[in-house]
C-alpha cells in the first residue's frame, strides 16, 4: 500500500482531534488523501463520493452515533476499514463496534504511541486490536451476550426495560401497554433475573449503555 494513494476519511465533532490524526497519517503514510468532516450524517456521502478506504471516526457525535452508521458504511463499501478512535470506555463498548463492522478501536486517552501504531496497523494489516479487545473477543465465542447483554430479552422485556429507563413506574406502563400491573411486575422480575441485576438504578446504566450508546 506504500505506493498506492489511500484515502481516508475523519469523522470526528472536534477538529483538534482531527488535525492531530492527520499529521500521524501524514507522518505514517505521506503519500495520501485525507477527508474530514464534523458530522455523521455525512459520513456515508463522503465514502461514497470520495472513494474512502480508510475511516477514523468517534463513536458519539452530536447528531448520532457511529454504531448504527457502521453498517451503513460497509454496505456503501464493503471493503472498507473502520477505526474507532474515541473516549468511551473500550471494556465496556469495543465489542458492540466489532459486532457492527469496525477493524479497529482505540481509546483518545492511549499514548500517541498506541495511537500511532493502531493508524499503521489498520494500513498495513487491515485491522487494529489491543490485548484487551482481543481477550473480550474470544470471550465472545464462548458466551454471545457479551456484546450486549439486553440482547438476552424478548421484545416486550426490551419494550418494557426501555420503559423503566425512562422513568415510567408499573402502573403507568401497564395502562400504556394495556397489560395487567402484575403481568408487568412479572416481566420486570424476569429481566432482573435474565440480566443479573438487584434494581432498576443497575437496569438503566445498562439501557445507557448498550442500547442507547
């Protein structure tokens, strides 16, 4: 690829950021051409419309987030490779990413040497994982929950969960959801139990954390 233009793609809200990736990629690969844009609405455009190989976008922006644009990404370029560069906590988001198409994923709090190395090896070997991603990822072959545990839920558990995380109480989903009170105290003891959690303070961290990003 030393011979060949790449071109990349930065997604991030904040430009500092991106100015400071792009002097690494010039520093890494000096024969390249890099796109930048705030906005991940304009992510997918960009891929399209420029040709990009190489993405490093944030997992957050202030109009969406990059977990469900992944997908869409991929679909517009199957080929194409996706570092994650952001500041949530890798041990508890990088599966959901990997799961969602990304080749990579490094925290904005590593060393610029981590940072250095994760742009190379998305590069030169197509995808960047430190020990830690690759350990969560063969945990995930032995228990596919891993990624998100809510994906251990029905639906109506889900529907239910999401309710709870809201702030509704039992009365007030039953009368929405035209369901019997017991029913829902019922369900609700079920995803207590399915996910290993004592009360709803527990329920709603993991309904911000996994289902809302």
């Amino acid at each position: 690829m030393e011979n060949k233009e790449i071109v990349f793609l930065l997604a991030d809200d904040h430009s500092i950021v991106r100015q400071g990736i792009a002097i690494l990629i010039d520093e890494i690969v000096p024969n390249s051409q890099i796109y930048q844009t705030s906005s991940s609405q304009q992510i997918v455009d960009l891929i399209q419309s420029k040709g990009v190989e190489i993405a490093i976008i944030d997992a957050h922006f202030p109009d969406g987030n990059s977990l469900h644009i992944l997908p869409l990404m991929k679909a517009v370029n199957p080929d194409i490779k996706v570092l994650v560069f952001t500041g949530l906590e890798e041990d508890i988001h990088v599966l959901k990413f990997i799961k969602a198409g990304a080749s990579g994923y490094v925290s904005k709090l590593s060393e610029e040497e981590e940072i250095r190395q994760a742009i190379s090896d998305i590069v030169y070997k197509g995808e960047y994982f430190s020990p830690l991603s690759r350990s969560l990822m063969l945990q995930l072959v032995q228990n596919p929950d891993l990624a998100n545990p809510l994906s251990c839920l029905t639906k109506r558990e889900l529907q239910i969960a999401e309710m709870y995380a809201e702030g509704y109480g039992n009365l007030e989903i039953a009368n929405d959801l035209d369901i019997k009170q017991n029913t829902v105290s019922t369900i609700k003891k079920n995803i207590f139990d399915k996910l290993k959690i004592e009360n709803l303070v527990e329920l709603i961290d993991l309904i911000n954390t996994h289902h809302k990003i």
